[in-house]
C-alpha cells in the first residue's frame, strides 16, 4: 500500500515568487491536512481538506491557500514568497479525520532565498 | 485553544534501557486524542502510539506504553529497552474529538540512543 507521497522534496523559490506544492493521500484516505515545520515555531496546522471542502484552516496569511481534487490529491500554493516562507511543509492523510492518527508523508522542503 | 507542552527538549538513554518522555496539555475538553509521533531524520512524522481521553486504560504498543493522568492533564511515553533506531524527534499531539480536526504538537524531544 503505498503511503502519503509528497512532490517535490526540495525547493528552492526566490522571494515573491510563488510555489505549489503537491500531495498524494493514501489511498481511501479523503482528508488531507497541511502542517509547517521550523525551528523557531514547531509544527503549526495550515489547512485541512475533506472531500474537497476546505474544513479548516489554521493561523496564517491568506497568501496561503490549498485546494483538494476529487481523487483526494492535494495541493497548496504560497505566493509572494516571503524568507521566512522557508520551511518543510508535510501533509497528512487520514480516513476518519484523524481520529485514528494521519500518515504523514516525508514533506517538501522549501528554502526562499 | 489547546496547548501541548514537552519539557525536556533532549534526552538521552542508554541502548537497551528505559527512558520516559514527558508531555501535558492544557484542554477545557473532557473528549479527545492524544498521539506520539516520531519523526527519524528522513523527516516522516511516524505514529507511534495513540490513546482515547475517554479511556482509563494506558495504551501499550510493543516496546512503546504511555502513562496518562487525565486530571493531571499529563501524557508520557515511555520506551523500554531502547533500540539504535529509536533515535528521533518525538512529538506529542492533541486533537479534539469534536472540535478543530488538526493536530496541536508540542515543541518535540531529540532522543538519542547511546550503544
């Protein structure tokens, strides 16, 4: 079964620039959520998607957004990116909402310079 | 809002010894979940152990077992006869049973496992 496959793995964006980043859900697995990780602030929820439905989203600029697909793959965009943008982004897939856990994938990890 | 705290942010075991990470959170919820995750430098976020706030009863996951003190708002791990490969962050997550459906992490662990 293959798991949670996040593309790419590297990226390297100049700031105000804008970015997509992908994710492929396990299979079954209709909710997919997006978390940021740095050093300074850990790992914060961005955004989680249901069946194409974003249901919620987290702390930050709408300069982030994300949509879903009707396979469950999933998409986020930043735009106008900013230094501190730079981060590993990872998403996690879940078939009850997380009740059970998510699977996360390996992430993207995206340096601004 | 929730919040989740890890007190120590490193710590170190002998191989094939016993080490207890230490968690708690704050909730005015009486329902939710509470997770370990471990994240290896490969950097995927690993589920190792999960636990139902409704249930008194301590999860256990082969060498992996958590002490949760629900009035204490407290979650530990503990992790017996530790292994070279158990080295990695590990994170302590809450999520609400009715509420937001994301995960609250604390700031993390380093575990290291010295041979």
């Amino acid at each position: 079964k293959a798991g949670v496959t996040q593309t790419p793995r590297y990226l390297i964006k100049t700031r105000g620039q804008q970015v997509t980043l992908s994710c492929s859900p396990i299979s079954g697995h209709r909710s997919v959520s997006w978390y940021q990780q740095t050093p300074g602030q850990g790992l914060q929820f961005l955004f989680e998607y249901f069946s194409e439905t974003q249901r919620n989203k987290g702390n930050f600029p709408g300069r982030f957004s994300g949509r879903q697909f009707s396979n469950s793959r999933s998409e986020m965009n930043v735009s106008t990116l900013e230094l501190g943008d730079s981060a590993l982004y990872l998403c996690a897939s879940s078939l009850d909402r997380g009740m059970r856990g998510y699977t996360f994938g390996s992430g993207t990890r995206l340096t601004v310079v | 809002a929730q919040t989740v705290t890890q007190s120590q942010p490193e710590m170190s075991v002998q191989e094939a010894e016993t080490v207890t990470l230490s968690c708690t959170y704050d909730t005015s919820e009486s329902d939710y979940y509470l997770f370990w995750y471990k994240q290896p430098p490969s950097r995927q976020m690993i589920l190792v152990i999960r636990q139902e706030a409704y249930k008194q009863q301590n999860a256990t996951e082969n060498r992996f077992s958590v002490n949760f003190q629900k009035a204490a708002k407290s979650f530990s791990l503990k992790i017996s006869d530790s292994q070279l490969g158990d080295a990695a962050m590990y994170f302590c997550a809450y999520r609400s049973f009715e509420g937001a459906q994301k995960l609250v992490f604390g700031q993390g662990t380093r575990l290291t496992i010295n041979p």
